[in-house]
C-alpha cells in the first residue's frame, strides 16, 4: 500500500468531506485493508509505506500528539506547514495500522507479515508535485545536502520486503531505508503508543462505516486491548489527542 501525496497545504477535501492528506494517505489505505483482509492467503505480506517524518526525533514536523478526527477535519488556514505536519500524521498513521492489524486475529491465526516501510527521501518521484515552485527550489537544494535514496533503491527495497526476499528480525515492524540499506529501527514513541493505536483504529472504523473488529473475531490480546481501549475513550474527552502514554 504505497500510494501517497503530498498537497503543501490542508484545503483540499475528498468527496466525502475528508481533508485530502488524510483520506489518501491514511484512510484509503485503511479501508483497503480491512476489505481486503478477510482475503488474504495465509502467510501473506502487507507492505504499507510510512515515512522517517512520522518521527519528531528525525524530522521536527513530525507528530507530537495524534487527533484523527483533528486531521479528518483541520480547522487551520491550510498554508504550507500545516500542509507538511499533515503529511508527517498521515505518516504516523501508516505505522499505527501496520501495528494494530498486525495485532488482529487475521494477521495472527494467519501468519501474516505486516511491514511498514520508509523509502527515506528519494528523488525523483511525483510527491512534491503539488507543492510551490519556492518549496520544491529548497527540497532540491536540501536533498543535495543530505543522503538521499535512488527511486531504484526505493522500488527494489519495497518488492523485496513485498516478495519475502528480504523478512524483517524478530519482533519488528519498521523498515527504514537509510542510504540505500534497509535499516530495522524503533518507530516514534508516538507510532509505538497502544493508545494512539487503539484510538486511530477505532476513529478510523467510524469513519469508513466499519466495525471495529477485524472480521468479527479477535484474538484475546486484541479483544483486551479493545476493551482498555473502549476504557481510554470513556475517560477522553471528544476530540481529545492521543498522546505518547502507552
Ligand atoms: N519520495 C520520498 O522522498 C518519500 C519519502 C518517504 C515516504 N514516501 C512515500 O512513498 C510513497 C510513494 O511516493 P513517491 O515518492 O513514489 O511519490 P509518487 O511518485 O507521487 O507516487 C505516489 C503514487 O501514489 C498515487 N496516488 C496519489 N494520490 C492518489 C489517489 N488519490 N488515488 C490513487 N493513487 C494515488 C500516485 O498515482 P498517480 O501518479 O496516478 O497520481 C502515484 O502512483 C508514498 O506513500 C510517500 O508518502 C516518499
């Protein structure tokens, strides 16, 4: 699930209402997993494509707290830095699904592999098309500054995570590719919160008119988590953040 786009502003709406950032990079993949879910072969691979910017550590843009309905529906004048802190959410969310469907029974009693995947900065792709000509003069300056990936590096890291050819360690999810190696780092503390994940799992589902179970059972682990969850929305007031408590 790689499709992505980045506006360099938050004033585009899907049909449905959804700021664009959010409904393409989050949303739409979310739906497409869960439809897809119940399909799946056994020991199947779900690549979802994240980015390094999901972390406040790497990149300061990077998410401090994670408000889905917020990002569903922003009330800011949609310039160009909220429009990159959209994207570096939308990015948080990536990761936050690969964790939660990894956690569900499909993923589990069917032995599938859930990677989320950073192709790092790579020149050369569409993403910075929507951006203005002054954003896309300094991103061409900065990417001779720093390391940059090759689309090449980019596509071959994710056919093999997809492929099987390259399968993460033990207990990680997060595939980071740094100067053309795949790296296996700790995610965000944010992206490593239950809380956010249980939260934007659940939002998510009520937004796209899902339950919130993957195909109508859930492991004990999954259904205990639900439940604590189910507790932290109790005690959250609407539209209330999630933050790094896990
Ligand atoms: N490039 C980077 O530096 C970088 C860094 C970290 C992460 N990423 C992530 O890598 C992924 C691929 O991005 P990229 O750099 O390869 O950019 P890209 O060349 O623009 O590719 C993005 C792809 O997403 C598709 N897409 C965009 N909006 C869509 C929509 N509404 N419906 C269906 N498809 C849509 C595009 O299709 P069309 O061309 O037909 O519109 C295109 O095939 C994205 O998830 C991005 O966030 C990129």
């Amino acid at each position: 699930m790689n499709a992505g786009a980045q506006f360099g502003t938050t004033k585009h709406r899907a049909s449905d209402g959804f700021e664009s950032t959010f409904a393409i990079n989050h949303l739409a993949h979310y739906l497409l997993l869960r439809l897809v879910a119940p399909g799946l072969a056994k020991n199947a691979t779900i690549v979802i494509t994240t980015s390094d910017v999901h972390d406040r550590k790497q990149v300061p843009i990077g998410p401090k707290e994670l408000n889905p309905e917020a990002l569903a529906h922003p009330k800011d004048k949609g310039g160009f830095m909220p429009g990159m802190r959209a994207y570096a959410s939308s990015k948080l969310c990536n990761l936050l699904t690969a964790r939660a469907f990894e956690a569900s029974l499909n993923a589990q009693s069917n032995g599938v592999r859930v990677i989320a995947y950073n192709p790092g900065l790579t020149r050369g792709t569409s993403l910075f098309r929507e951006w203005p000509w002054w954003a896309k003069l300094m991103m061409a300056v900065a990417s001779r500054l720093r390391s940059t990936n090759t689309i090449e590096q980019a596509g071959n890291a994710i056919a093999d995570l997809g492929l099987g050819t390259i399968v993460p360690p033990y207990g990680r999810i997060y595939a980071s590719l740094v100067k053309g190696k795949l790296t296996w780092p700790d995610p965000s503390e944010l992206a490593q919160s239950d809380t956010a994940m249980r939260g934007l799992w659940v939002e998510s589902a009520q937004m796209v008119g899902l339950p919130e179970q993957v195909q109508g059972r859930v492991t004990e682990a999954f259904s205990q988590k639900m439940t604590a969850l189910r507790h932290t929305r109790d005690t959250v007031t609407a539209g209330s953040p999630y933050s790094t408590q896990r």
